[in-house]
C-alpha cells in the first residue's frame, strides 16, 4: 500500500474508533420511572466546582430502648429491625458482658430476642413462653426467641444466638412456612447457618450444615432478597489475611466485607471481596447493607468503622475512665478502641462508593459513648413519622450505647429526611452539573430538595449533544424554592415532560443555596 493510501486509511480508521467509542460512550441509561439518589457520580457527566456531593448526618433524638432485663445483659445490640406490614419488628443479640480485673466474668445471657412496635419509637417485649430463665426455672416470661438451649429442630447444629441478622423474606417464590429468615454464625462446624419461620416466632433449620463457611463470621453477618438482581445476595465479615480452620481461626490484617449470591441461600457463588474506589484500606466490623427501599437498585450500607487510637492524654480525657483502664486490663484494645458508623453505596453489590468522613461521628462526650461498641448502627432504617406537625415521613436509624460499660446497653433514635444522605450542594453563587444521556418514562420530573429563602434551583432538559430543548430551556423553567421532598418542575409551559419520554435527554441543573437528595421521572 503507498504511503499516502496507508496513512488516509489509519486516519479514517482511527476517526471510526473514535466514532464507535464515542457512540459507546454515549448510550443513554435507561432509568424508566425509578428514583435515583444523588449519592455517587453514576448519573453525572460533569459539575462546576462550586457543586459538590456532600454527606448528611442524622439526628439524635430519644433513647427507645433499654436492655434491663436480667436475661439481655450489658452486649446487647446486632439490631435486625423493619417495618412489617402496620408493625415494626426488632431482633437483638442478648450477651452479659461482666467486666472483672483482668478477666471477663460468667456470661448467663446467650440470646436472640424478640421486640415489637406500632411507630418505630416506643417498642414492648412480648412474652413468647419459649425458653426459661433463668435455665431450667420454668420460668418463660420472657422474649427470647432463639437460645442456646437444645431444640428438637436444631438436630445437629449448633446456631450462635447472639450473632443473628433476621430479614422477611420478599423473595415471590418464597414459601409460607419460611417469610422469615435468620442468618446465625455457627459455633460448630464453622460458618454460616441459615434459619426460616412462618411468623417471625417460631424456627427451623433451612439447612443442618453451615451455607457459607469462609470467613471470621465474629459479627452481624446478614443476607436478604435483592429484587434488582432477583437473587439472594449474603454479606459477611473476614479479614484481608488469616487462615479459616474449624477448630480455630486465626485472624490477622484488616476486618473486611465479603459478599456472594445464591438463588435458594443454601447454594453460594464464589466470594468477592468489597472494592472501595479511592476510600483508604479501614477496619469494617459490620456492614448493614441492604437495598434502599425507595430505590431498590441502590444498596445503602452503614458499616461501623473500628479504630484502636491508643493511649494518650485525649483518650484519659473520655468518658468513664475507670471502666476504661478496667476493660484494658483484659486487653488493651477493650480500653482504647472506639467505633462509629460509616455510609457506603453500591450499583452491583461489590464496588462500592465509601466516604470516609463519618456519617455517625460518637457525638458530645458524656456517660455510655466514645467506647468499643458505641454507635453500632442497626440493620437497618425504616420510615417513620416526624413529630413535627405538619412535616413529611422521615427515616429512622438506630445505634447502641453503653455496650458494655453498664448494666445495660442502649438504643438510640436518629432520625434524618427522606433520601437525605447525600445530596449536590451549591453556595449562593451557584453551580451546577450536568447528567448524562438517559431515557425515562413519566409525565413529571419531581425533586426532593432544599433551599434557602434567597437559593432555588433551575433544571434544563438537552440533547444528547447539549443543546436546550425548546420549550424545557433553562430561560424556560420557572425557578424551585422551599424544602420539600417531592416537587415536579415547571416550565413555562407546564410540568409535562412526556413528549421526551423514551428519547435521549440530559439534565443541566442549576442551584444557588440549595442541596438537591433525589429525582424521579413519573
């Protein structure tokens, strides 16, 4: 080939990869009518740098419960709570923790229990009549609902009551006699055991042998339907090196997560280790992930972020020195480590985007906080009623204190807005970012956002090339202010966007004071 024809060709070659990758690259995402948080850069194709993600933080509110019984002891925690049909149900490891001189004191509570409520906030123990307490006293006024005592169901096994996650079961296909399922660590052989029930009461072995079995497992390990992938997808603790042995396990490196998929939860897919883009390498003791109900392609995870920060005049300076100095006699880290919870978020279930500022920071110094165990966050949120009147829905979380440092652990409220963990943020001066291509079904595009009196927010629907649309221009739209969690956007001739249903379009957006959670086509 001459010189001159090779070099036409590589030109227009090269011009047709560009054009391919190009064309590639700029195939819209589909988003139907789904909500999409704001909560990582999937959607974005670019942003000024006056608009930034920025992560919200809950709100304490009111202490809803107090483990006091002589049979929860002072480790209560591992919370499985969510709402079921008009009732919010609760699951908790029940584990005394008696604190001696170097040496940890008897243990007579080795149990999973049972709570309920009608709002979320004020919860009772319902006498189940199922174990004895204290052993062997007939005595079943209680609401235990999983022991260590032997069962005629539990055959072989030997299911750890106090590390339990428990979830109803949304799969379609799932039978009736097993709605409720829990997930138990094994105390022989090592693993993973998984239970079912009719009623959330009553239980059985799905399985006799551990379902999952490399790993540490010395945490809330959890599994749940995951009705984007329509499978059941498992989450569980182990470290970056150690050797699994069921006679001992020998840990070392970093705690870490773990994750695989199965379609009946007896059969699992090879592990995959959870990948965290940018975030630095961190202790994770727990996870709490689960698919946020309003968008339930979008998994939320509240893992709690373990750091040993050693001893030094700060570390005196915390609450309950004493009991410190007492807990670090049996091992050092007891007295020095401290706990708080983390926020991270997934689109496959393996990479996910971890921010590494606190989302739950131990909070103002004072009597049970700043300690190994402290604001373990619940698995998981549930949607409650604000105490404001007149206010939207709002979510609640739950975290523990006093683990360990009294005679009984705690249960905090914390409260924030609907999709309110991350949002895009722009200063009076304003910014903006820009989507990228996506198709959509719906009549209206709705917000949930906030502003200032003096901030607002304007939205500009374009081509996949950038061009304004006629009539959906950013001239066009007539500026949103207030506080709200779902307004559609009006243009000046209307909030009716169905023409551009199921054409590729982008959303430019721009805001002054004002932090934008979540939008939705419908």
């Amino acid at each position: 080939m001459p010189h001159n024809a090779r070099l036409v060709f590589l030109v227009c070659f090269s011009l047709s990869l560009l054009t391919t990758a190009t064309s590639f690259a700029a195939e819209p995402i589909d988003i139907g009518s789904r909500l999409e948080l704001l909560v990582d850069d999937t959607l974005i194709e670019s942003q000024s740098e006056t608009a930034r993600f920025e992560l919200h933080h809950p709100t304490p509110r009111e202490i809803v419960f107090n483990y006091d019984k002589p049979w929860e002891g002072t480790g209560c925690g591992y919370q499985s709570i969510f709402k079921d049909g008009d009732k919010y149900r609760m699951y908790y490891k029940a584990w005394n923790l008696d604190v001696q001189e170097k040496k940890l004191g008897p243990n007579h509570s080795n149990f999973t229990c049972y709570a309920e409520s009608d709002d979320g906030i004020h919860w009772k123990r319902p006498n189940l009549g199922l174990f004895s307490f204290p052993p062997g006293s007939g005595n079943k006024q209680n609401n235990i609902v999983i022991g260590k005592a032997y069962r005629d169901w539990m055959k072989s096994a030997k299911p750890d009551p106090v590390h339990p996650a428990v979830f109803k079961d949304e799969n379609p296909a799932c039978p009736a006699d097993a709605k409720y399922k829990a997930i138990l660590r094994s105390r022989g052989p090592h693993g993973l055991l998984v239970l079912k029930s009719p009623d959330g009461i009553h239980w059985s072995l799905l399985s006799e042998k551990p379902v999952i079995t490399d790993g540490a497992f010395d945490s809330e390990n959890l599994a749940f339907w995951d009705p984007a992938t329509r499978q059941y997808r498992a989450y569980w603790r182990y470290f970056t090196k150690g050797t699994t042995n069921e006679k001992n396990w020998k840990p070392s490196g970093l705690r870490d997560i773990r994750t695989a998929t199965s379609d009946d939860l007896l059969t699992w897919s090879k592990p995959q280790d959870l990948k965290y883009g940018d975030a630095p390498p961190e202790q994770l003791y727990t996870n709490q992930i689960k698919p946020y109900y309003r968008a339930p392609h979008i998994l939320v995870g509240f893992p709690t972020r373990y750091i040993e920060r050693g001893w030094s005049k700060s570390m005196e300076a915390l609450p309950e020195l004493k009991h410190r100095k007492m807990r670090s006699s049996i091992s050092n880290r007891y007295g020095m480590a401290i706990t708080e919870g983390l926020f991270m978020t997934s689109r496959d279930g393996v990479n996910f985007k971890r921010w590494p500022e606190a989302f739950l920071r131990p909070g103002i110094e004072r009597k049970d906080t700043w300690n190994y165990g402290h604001q373990y966050i619940a698995w998981q949120l549930v949607e409650t009623k604000s105490d404001t009147e007149g206010a939207p829905n709002e979510l609640s979380l739950y975290a523990t204190e006093g683990y360990w440092t009294g005679k009984g652990s705690k249960l905090r409220r914390y409260t924030m807005r609907i999709d309110g963990f991350v949002s895009i943020n722009a200063p009076l001066k304003g910014g903006e970012f820009t989507t990228k291509p996506i198709t959509f079904t719906g009549k209206e595009l709705k917000l949930n956002f906030s502003t200032s009196a003096a901030g607002g927010i304007t939205v500009e629907l374009q081509t996949p090339d950038g061009k304004p649309i006629e009539g959906f221009t950013d001239a066009d739209c007539t500026e949103l202010f207030g506080d709200t969690i779902a307004r559609p956007v009006h243009w000046k001739q209307g909030t009716d966007v169905s023409s551009l249903a199921g054409q590729p379009v982008k959303l430019k957006i721009k805001l002054k004071d004002a932090d934008l959670y979540s939008f939705k086509f419908e």
